[in-house]
C-alpha cells in the first residue's frame, strides 16, 4: 500500500533528485522514494552507544562483495560491461558510498566523544 504525498522542495534539491533520476534511469518519484528510503533506514549515529560507533569506525566492505566490485569495475575498464552488471556496479557503489558516510560520521562522533583521537593529535 502506498500514500500519494506531495512536497515542495528547493529548487537545487530538485535538481539533485532529477540528475539522480535521469542517471539511474528512473522516474523522479522513484528516486525520490528510494532516497527517502535510505535516509529513514540509516541509523543515527549520534544515538548509538560507543561500542556500536567503535565498531562502524572499523566497519569495511565485506570480501565478497569488494570482490564483485573489483571485477565489475575491471570489467568496465576493458568496456565489457552490459546493463544488468552496470545496473548491479550502481548497486554496489552506492553501498559502497553509503557505507563510507556511515563510517564517516561513526569517526566523527567517536572523536567527539573522546573514543578517538582526532587526526591531528595522531601525527604529533
């Protein structure tokens, strides 16, 4: 079930989500809700406790999708690529992005809160 909901958003956000839509081949509704979807289902850093925001400092890309990604991109290199792997090498990235924001933000919490030493202090 769906609820039809209508926004009026800035004009460079909509920029955003057409240039999202015509990249992905989609329709802007579709992108829209997928980028609403990520937003809700991503966790709040900030209101996690320290030991789960030490471990999404640590976090990385497990082997066997950085392996998959390694080869699609070889792949794309060589122009070898047809629409469903360039399809599945956008899924990939974008896991791959949202996975390093997430880290992001994990390490920028964590040197807020003191669990970590921000970079500077490490170099002297």
């Amino acid at each position: 079930m769906s609820e039809q909901l209508t926004l009026q958003i800035p004009e460079d956000l909509a920029r955003r989500a057409q240039a999202l839509a015509a990249a992905t081949n989609r329709r802007l509704e579709d992108a829209v809700v997928d980028w609403i979807n990520r937003a809700v289902s991503e966790p709040v850093v900030e209101s996690l406790p320290d030991d789960q925001i030490l471990l999404l400092c640590e976090s990385s890309l497990e082997p066997s999708p950085q392996e998959e990604l390694s080869q699609l991109l070889a792949m794309l290199r060589e122009g070898g690529l047809g629409d469903a792997d360039r399809q599945r090498l956008d899924q990939l990235m974008a896991a791959y992005r949202r996975g390093l924001v997430l880290k992001a933000r994990a390490l920028k919490e964590a040197v807020s809160r003191g669990l970590k030493p921000r970079l500077s202090d490490d170099a002297a």
